[in-house]
C-alpha cells in the first residue's frame, strides 16, 4: 500500500490525512484517514518538520496496513546532509517505510531532489527521497495519475485536510 499525507493548520485546530492507494497510477484511493489535532506550532524557516511531523505521525499511527512507500507536500532534503520534512519522518518511522518528498516551490538549497514536469506545466515539482534515492522517486511521481501539475491523489489528500 502506498500512502500520500498533508497536514492543514488552522487557529483551533491541525487536520491531518492520509491516503492509501494501491498502485502508482492508481486514479483513486483505497481509503483515507483524517485525525483532527490541537494547533501547529508556529513556523520556523527551516524547521518545518517541527510544525508538521507529530501530526503526520498521529494519523499514521491509524494506518493498520504495511507501506511501501509514503509521498509527502514538502522537501525530503533542504541541502546536502540537511534533513528537511520528509528525511524526519523516514527516521521517525526507523527508517522501515521509503518517504519521497514533493515541493512546489524551489528552496533556496533544494539538496537532491529532482524537478519533474508534468502535464503541460512549465512549473516542476521537487522530488526527493529518503530510503529510496531521487530518480526512483522522481518516477514514481512522474507515474502518478493526473494530467496536471499536480498528481490526482496528491490533489485529494490536500483536499481532504482543507474540508474536514
């Protein structure tokens, strides 16, 4: 099972989702997960994992199926040997479950990640891994169902933490 995560904040509150999926090019889910949670912490730049990791960790948590491979809205890397988002939560799982991650927008030190354009977007996503290196990662996401920018399931798990 495959596993697309994002975390929205909001003043009361933190929703985080997850959703599973089967296949690579699947078009839709297999299920989801929504925890609801108390408010993030403030942002720090550079320190992004601190506001978004324990949420992402609390509705994993809920996950009773093994993964192969969880896709996160952030960098993996924010520079080489800087962990960002996605290497935080490859080693808060022990290191046991891939995390690719996907940015929209260039940091000012992406490390190694990889741009990938989809559909007819001259914009590239940012792909890194953790336990999977970048390329495999990059295709994976290439893969994804969708004609945009923006993979279809990626779409549904941002929507889900903005609606619920």
């Amino acid at each position: 099972m495959l596993a697309c995560l994002d975390v929205d904040y909001r003043p009361d509150l933190t929703v985080a989702a997850c959703v599973l999926f089967r296949g690579w090019a699947d078009a839709t889910e297999s299920s989801h997960l929504v925890e609801r949670g108390p408010p993030a912490e403030p942002y720090e730049p550079g320190q992004f994992y601190r506001r978004e990791l324990p949420h992402l960790l609390r509705v994993l948590a809920r996950v009773e199926v093994p993964l192969e491979a969880i896709i996160v809205d952030g960098y993996v890397w924010l520079g080489e040997e800087r962990p960002g988002l996605g290497a935080h939560l490859y080693e808060a799982l022990h290191r046991k479950v891939p995390v690719i991650g996907v940015a929209k927008t260039a940091y000012v030190t992406t490390g190694p990640s990889v741009p990938v354009l989809r559909g007819k977007s001259l914009r590239p996503l940012f792909v890194g891994g953790a336990g999977i290196d970048a390329v495999t990662a990059a295709e994976h996401i290439r893969r994804m169902h969708g004609a945009s920018r923006t993979p279809t399931l990626l779409r549904r798990v941002d929507q889900l933490c903005r609606t619920s």
